[in-house]
C-alpha cells in the first residue's frame, strides 16, 4: 500500500460539492453530511495552517441544462421522483449553496464545475499546475459519485491523491448500505488510483511535515 509523505508547498485540499443539496435537509442528502462538513473544517484549518491550497467545488447547472449533457438521460428521471427540478443543482438555488456549515476562507478558491468530475469543463488543472501543485486531499460528497470521478481524472493527470476514508459522505445505493457503496469505493481507490487515509492520519502527516524535524 502506497504511504506519501506531504509537502505542504505542493499540495492543495479539494472539498468535494458540500453544498446545502447533499449535506442536508433534501431527500438525497448524505445521512452523515453534517459530520462530513465537520471534518472538512477540522482539516481546512490544518490546512491553512501549514500552507496548503484550500479549494471548495460547487455542482452547477445552467437553469436550461444547456451543459448538462448525456447526464440529462441518466439523471432527471431519477432527481425528478425526489421532486429535484433541473436535477437539483441549477444555478441560483439554495439546493447549490454552500453549506453554512463549512468554514471558508477568504483566500480559499472556490470552484463551480459543471461534471461530477472537478477537471471536467474547469480550469482546476490550470489553477493547480500555475501553483505547482502535484498532490490532492479529497473529501467531501458524494464518495462513489463526484469524489470518487474527481480523484480518477486527478490520478490520471499524474497528481497523487490522499483519499480521506471518513472524511467523505454517500448514500445508499439499490440494495446496498452507504457503508457497503463507500467500502466498495475505498477497496478501488487504494488498488488502483492513491492513498486512502482517515482525517487524523492526514493531519498528522501534515503536522509532521511542519515540524522542524521535517
């Protein structure tokens, strides 16, 4: 199993769509998003503290779904049973905001992508490269879903991703449990695409690379 050490210098936090629609309060809100938020804060401000780029990523369509694409077949029909007009993130709705629980920073960036991916249709791979940033942190919601594509297409432009285990929410899929989707989950993302680690063990990799012993 791959074990990375942290520069600090050379890494950035991506909060994965921790937004009102999938943290809480709507049907299709992660069971654990509130707690998925609180470890996003606990880690964010570890993050600021040593350096480290803090991004937050909001799914937005425009209100026509001009940019929707392919996902217009796959997802409406689905969103529309949980009365989601739009697919549940049209630009301008309360279901897209933020959650007033995550703690932003004036100097974070926020990114608002169109795709489960956060490369996808965005400058993120532009915004990292001009930092010189060749590690990712990635939590946030939904585990099997936007986290999960984002770390694919970040592992795929040769980033190294640290995947936090519970620092990322989902829900229930078919028959199987939210436990069952994001151990499925975690089972591929360490064979295959990075580390996948718990919040403490994050921050203490990034506390030890701070250290003056570093």
């Amino acid at each position: 199993m791959i074990d990375w050490d942290v520069n600090p210098k050379t890494t950035a936090l991506i909060n994965i769509d921790l937004q009102n629609l999938f943290v809480e309060g709507y049907s299709i809100s992660s069971p654990n998003g509130p707690f998925v938020v609180d470890q996003a804060n606990r880690l964010g401000e570890a993050c600021r503290k040593a350096g480290i780029m803090v991004i937050h990523t909001a799914q937005e369509n425009r209100p026509n779904n001009a940019n929707r694409g392919i996902a217009s077949d796959v997802v409406l029909s689905y969103m529309a049973s949980h009365q989601m007009p739009h697919g549940g993130v049209a630009s301008g709705s309360h279901a897209v905001a933020l959650s007033p629980r995550l703690k932003v920073d004036p100097k974070d960036t926020i990114l608002v992508k169109p795709r489960y991916g956060a490369f996808t249709g965005t400058d993120l791979d532009l915004i990292l490269r001009a930092r010189g940033i060749d590690t990712v942190i990635i939590g946030g919601i939904a585990t099997n879903i936007c986290c999960d594509t984002t770390a694919r297409e970040a592992c795929m432009r040769d980033y190294k991703v640290f995947f936090l285990s519970d620092g990322t929410g989902n829900r229930g899929l078919g028959e199987l449990t939210a436990e069952q989707v994001k151990a499925a989950v975690l089972a591929s993302m360490e064979f295959a695409f990075g580390q996948v680690i718990t919040v403490d063990g994050m921050i203490k990799k990034i506390e030890k690379a701070g250290s003056p012993s570093a």
